[in-house]
C-alpha cells in the first residue's frame, strides 16, 4: 500500500501559503506541516549567523518531531543564506526558493527585467550569480523593498496599505530607456499575496513571476505524483509567536487546533 507523505513548509511569516497552495494541489495526498517563524519576521533584520543559527536549530526540532520527507523553504531570504547549512546537516531533500531568473529573462520580450525582493535577497551574491549566468542579453535591475513583505501580512489581516505605499515599493521595477520593463521576478514568496494590488497600481502591464508553481513541480519532480488516489491528507499550522492566525489560516483551506511553537 502506498505510504502517505508529509511535506514541511518554513517560512518567517505567511508568505509560505502562496507555495502552500500549489503544493496541495499537486500532491492533495499529503500531510502538510505549515511552519511560519513569525517570532523572527522579517529576516531581512537578522543578521546571516543569527539567521542560520535560528533556522538550524529549528529544523532541527521540527524534523526530530514530525519526520517529513520534504522540507520546503518557502523564503528567499532563508534559501538565500540558510540552505546550504540545511543539506550540511540533515538528510531530508529541501526544496528552496530562489529568484526564478532565466525563466523571466528567456520570456523577456524588451529585454527588461526587474527582481523585487526584500533587501537580504537582492543584496545576496548568489541573486547577483543568477543574473550573470542566466541574464544572457537581459538588463535586469535589482530592487530591494523593506515594507513590502509587511504590507502583505497587513492585507491578509484585512488592514491593506495604500495604493501609493504600494506604488512607491515597485515604481523602482520599472524601467522606460526606449524600451520598458516587461518582467518581474517576485523574489519574495509574500508578493502574491499582494498580485492584484500590484497589477492596479502597475504604471503599464507586466508579467509577474511567482516562484510557487516552479516549487510545486520541483517537489512532485523529487516525491512523485499523487500515490493515494482520490484521498487527502492534513494540515498542521505552527507558529512560534504563540499565535496562529486562524482567520487567515481559514481562507486557505486550513483549520487546525496544534498548538504553538514557541521560540
């Protein structure tokens, strides 16, 4: 008889449920473990060996308790700096998120491509390494935003920003030299929750890329398709804040009484 999996989803906050949802569409068999590191958010403010240090040590936890067969780091800025540290030390597969790059430049019509993301990640040598290996004829500007990851919490806990709070976080993407910016990495897996706002306030049409269906078929790629035909698994929300969001939780299909954990 085929064995249920379970799949392990971190992130500093929220932004994880933007991968969380593709996930359980593509494999609807699993047992989902939710994790949001909320204690922390936002990363951006930690620095690398304090970040490392924190999210090994709760791997380390997390792993030891719930035994998954994945670990998805739904953060750029964790991957970024964490991951390496993670596949070191412990033998479950991880799956990261990094800015999807090539994909944005191999569509890039005019040849203008931006990269919004928070600070940490833009800053990061390994995002400036993907420009220069996957960039080929692309100019693409790096734009670092502290706010933007915080007003996506805000509009799930229905306390949405501005549009101009949100304009001035992008209007740096936009680039109009004799041609215009036509791609936009979202290196930050918080900015779906925001993707409608983005596109209103948008000066013209872009596409934005979100990493989350790239992660999705990278994990059915290392776990396979759905094996429990036509049966669901659960899902369990953990916050280290001590205080789920449950009404949030609830609009991505998720109820769950687990209680907290706590750091």
């Amino acid at each position: 008889m085929a064995e249920r999996k379970t799949i392990l989803i971190f992130d500093s906050g929220l932004g994880g449920l933007t991968v969380y949802r593709e996930l359980v569409a593509a494999r609807p068999d699993a047992n989902f473990l939710y994790v949001a590191d909320d204690a922390a958010f936002p990363y951006g403010r930690l620095a690398e060996p304090a970040l490392i240090a924190r999210v090994a040590g709760l791997m380390d936890e997390l792993i030891a308790a719930h035994r998954p067969d994945l670990v998805v780091i739904a953060c750029n800025t964790a991957s970024t700096i964490v991951l390496a540290e993670l596949r070191r030390k412990f033998a479950v597969p991880f799956v990261g998120t990094v800015p999807a790059i090539k994909p944005a430049c191999a569509g890039s019509v005019t040849k203008r491509v931006s990269v919004l993301g928070t600070e940490a990640t833009v800053q990061r040598e390994y995002t400036r390494a993907l420009i220069r290996d996957y960039a080929q004829d692309c100019e693409v500007t790096l734009v670092g935003s502290t706010k933007l990851a915080g007003y996506a919490e805000a509009e799930l806990d229905g306390a949405p920003v501005g549009d101009a709070e949100i304009g001035a976080e992008i209007a740096p993407c936009f680039r109009a030299d004799g041609k215009r910016t036509d791609t936009i990495v979202l290196a930050c897996t918080h900015y779906p929750l925001l993707l409608h706002r983005l596109r209103q306030v948008a000066p013209w049409p872009v596409n934005f890329i979100d990493p989350a269906p790239a992660i999705a078929r990278r994990v059915v790629d290392l776990l396979g398709p759905v094996t429990l035909l036509g049966s669901t698994g659960t899902t369990t929300a953990l916050f280290t804040s001590g205080q789920p969001r449950h009404a949030v939780l609830g609009r991505f299909g998720i109820h769950t009484d687990e209680p907290s954990l706590t750091r």
